[in-house]
C-alpha cells in the first residue's frame, strides 16, 4: 500500500506541475490542483503518524477516487 502512495504521489506531482507549466485547455487550472492535491493525498511520508484519524489506506483510496473522478472535471457543462 505505501508502494502504490508512493507512485500515486509523485505521479500527481508531476502531472500537476506540467499541467501548470502547458495550461493547454480551459479546466487545467482545476484539474492541476486536484492532481497537486492527490500528490498531497497520497504521500506516505506526511502522513506517517495518522494526523487526524485517516489510515493510510483510507488515504490512498480517496486518491485513488480522485484520480477516477477526473474524466468528469473534462466532461462539457451542458
């Protein structure tokens, strides 16, 4: 489970920052935070000591369910 923090993070990480480097479309600045959030979210290393009462398990599935949910952030308002 920390494995799968681990990659979570830094691949939020990454994919947040170079989503605010390019803002190639018009959601980016949304869809950056959620990514920088989930790196956030995921980081085994800021969450060692349960701050709050989150396991890390229950962390790492709420990044996961983030990571998920981003197709509907692209979907069009209609």
């Amino acid at each position: 489970m920390g494995l799968i923090g681990w990659i979570l993070s830094f691949a939020g990480l990454f994919a947040g920052l170079a989503l605010r480097q390019d803002l190639p479309m018009g959601g980016s600045v949304m869809l950056s935070n959620l990514l920088i959030a989930l790196a956030v979210l995921a980081c085994p290393m800021l969450w060692r000591d349960k701050p709050m009462g989150i396991s890390r398990g229950q962390r790492i599935v709420t990044a996961l369910i983030l990571l998920c949910a981003t197709p509907l952030l692209l979907l069009p308002a209609a």
